[in-house]
C-alpha cells in the first residue's frame, strides 16, 4: 500500500489560473513573470494587450520553482478526513495526497468543482473558431479590437504585433463542427459564415495560418449559478474556469481568471500570519484556512456574477432572439451595463 503524502497547498490544473495561483503564492521568494521591456497601449480607459496563450503559460511556468509542477496526476477522487478536514486526494497513478488546502483549476470539465457539488456547465448553441494570421510584410491594422457582428454570426480581430494578427469569429453551431477537426474545412466554415463581411476581415481568414485554427462549442455557467454556487468545502475551493467559465464575448477569461489567483493568494497569507503551525492543532488550522477562502469567494463572487450576466445577455443577442427577448435583454444591457468597458476597470488590488 502507498504512503500518504502530506503537501501543504495542492493546485489542480496547469492552466493560466493554476500556474499564476502557484505563482502568486510563491510571492515571497521574488518570483516575477515580467521580462523584456514595457509598452504603454492605450484603448480608451483601459488598455490593450494580446498575447498567445502558449508564451503566458510558459512565462508563468518558468517563474516557478522547480518541482513545483508535477506532469501525469490525473485526479480520480476526493475525500475529506474527517479528523482534519483535510482533503484526500487519489491520483491514476496509484498515489495518495492530503492537502490542507485544495485548489480546483482544472476548467470546465473540473473534478474539484464536481466534489463542490457545482453544476455542470451549460452550452450555447454556438461555436468560435480560433486562430492566427502572419502578414510577413507588415499590416496596418491599429492596436485595437475590431469585431463585426451579421446575422448570427461575429468575427474579431487584435493585432499581437506588427506581423501577427490574432482574431476568433463566432458561429452558429451547425453539424459539420463534429468533424470540423480538418483545418481546411474550418477555414471554409468560417468564410461561410461571414459571407458579405468587409474584404480585410476575409483575407485574413482566407491567408490565416491554418495549423492554428481551432473550434470549440461555447460553454457557460448561468449568472444564477454563481451567484447561489457553493464554492467552498472544508479547506477546498476552486477558481478559473472551474468557478465561472462564461462566452468569451468580452474577452476576459484570462483577465479574470488572474484575478483570481492574486485575490486567493492575498487571502491565504492574511490568514497565514493568525496561524502558529506549532501549537495550533489541525482543526484550528483548517478553520482559518477555511475563513480565508470564504472571504476569497466572497470578494469574488458578485464581481463574477457582473461578468457573467454581462456575457450571458450577449450570448443571448448574437443568437439573434425573437423580437421580444432581443428588446428585453438590450433594456437590460442598457440599464445594467451603460459603460460596456466598464468591467475593464476593475482592480483587484495587490498581493
């Protein structure tokens, strides 16, 4: 039988929100993710910045200590022990792990997010495509998001820099996604779709790279579910897309799930100084961790309901609805989200 390893703080996940919560945890040892130098990019009262989602991951991962990612875990089941609430977790590889404290950044297919008893995510009845365009002589697109939106279709684009374009463009969910896998064929979906769309938005499907294209079905979490969801158990909790997946309308998956991470970490350590590991016992410990997270989930809570009200309505509009609830959902948009860059806005505060 295997030995029970003890780990102090487990992340599940090596996703953006679990390598920058294991990043921002590791705070104390001046870790930083910045390198290279800075450039200012204004967009109205905000700003814009685009990079692919490889180089974040592999910025975080780098900043890490070593041994601090472990490859090949797949969790298979959770416990809590009921002696010190402490979590019991059960590898594929045979191995078994108590954690005083459980992170769940596993995505929308989240086995920690299961164990919480959150409910399943739900699925639009559309799809994105993903994907990158190379101008080896340059563009002369501005830094700034471009999205045009026709029928139930919309496609987007910003530029990562001055050869390479980022875009998405979203679609209605149609048989051929099933074997939309050929990289050709999902060039050709998408031209379909945007039939009539400005010239430029076209070339740039037409001339994209198609190694990079890439389709996925929307999938979200109601506003409801977020706002009632139980997003803490004994010393486990979750955050990322295993919290609150939500339509990429606003483009703020990444942004928030960084928020995410800075907040967890930020409560953790203010809990962490209440704590004397020598003569506190386990109980005592998990209770502190335990009101550490609950303040974490409370600080995030309706700023995730905001978010994922504001996609969800959007969601609603792109599908182009009957005339009633196109009126009812922009009186909403209207009354509730006046400031459509609003949300950019937001500052979660520092570690």
């Amino acid at each position: 039988m295997n030995e029970m390893e003890e780990i102090e703080i487990v992340i599940v996940g090596g996703g953006i929100c679990g390598l920058a919560t294991a990043l921002a945890l590791h705070r104390g040892k001046n870790i930083s993710v910045a390198s290279g130098k800075q450039q200012e990019r204004p967009f109205e009262k905000g700003e814009i910045r685009c990079l692919r989602r490889s180089e974040l991951i592999k910025g975080l991962a780098e900043n890490l200590p070593p041994g601090t990612i472990h490859l090949g875990c797949q969790v298979l089941s959770i416990t809590l022990d009921p002696l010190s609430s402490h979590s019991i977790i059960q590898l594929q590889n045979g191995r078994t792990i108590k954690a005083k404290v459980l992170i769940g950044c596993d995505g929308a297919n989240s086995v920690v997010a299961d164990f919480l008893g959150l409910k399943p995510v739900k699925f639009l009845s559309l799809s994105q495509v993903r994907g990158f365009t190379k101008y080896p002589s340059g563009h002369d697109f501005k830094n700034e998001i471009v999205q045009v939106i026709g029928g139930r279709s919309k496609i987007g684009r910003i530029p990562i820099d001055n050869k390479l374009v980022y875009w998405f463009a979203t679609l209605k969910m149609n048989p051929k996604d099933v074997v939309a896998k050929d990289p050709e064929l999902l060039q050709q979906m998408t031209l379909e779709s945007i039939k009539g769309f400005p010239t430029k938005m076209l070339d740039m499907v037409k001339h994209s790279d198609r190694d990079s294209l890439s389709i996925s079905r929307m999938k979200y979490q109601a506003p409801w579910d977020i706002l009632l969801g139980s997003f803490r158990k004994g010393t486990v909790t979750v955050a990322g897309d295993a919290m609150h997946i939500m339509g990429p309308f606003l483009g703020q998956g990444g942004s928030v799930a960084l928020e995410d991470a800075i907040i967890l970490a930020r409560c953790l350590a203010q809990k962490r100084h209440e704590i004397d590991i020598k003569t506190n016992g386990s109980q005592v410990i998990a209770c502190k961790v335990g009101e550490a997270l609950d303040q974490y989930v409370k600080e995030r809570r309706m700023r995730l309901v905001q978010l994922s009200t504001q996609t969800y309505l959007t969601g609603i509009l792109i599908k182009n609805p009957p005339l009633l609830v196109r009126f009812v959902c922009n009186i909403l948009m209207k009354v509730l989200f006046s400031d459509s860059t609003a949300h950019s806005q937001y500052d979660c505060g520092c570690l």
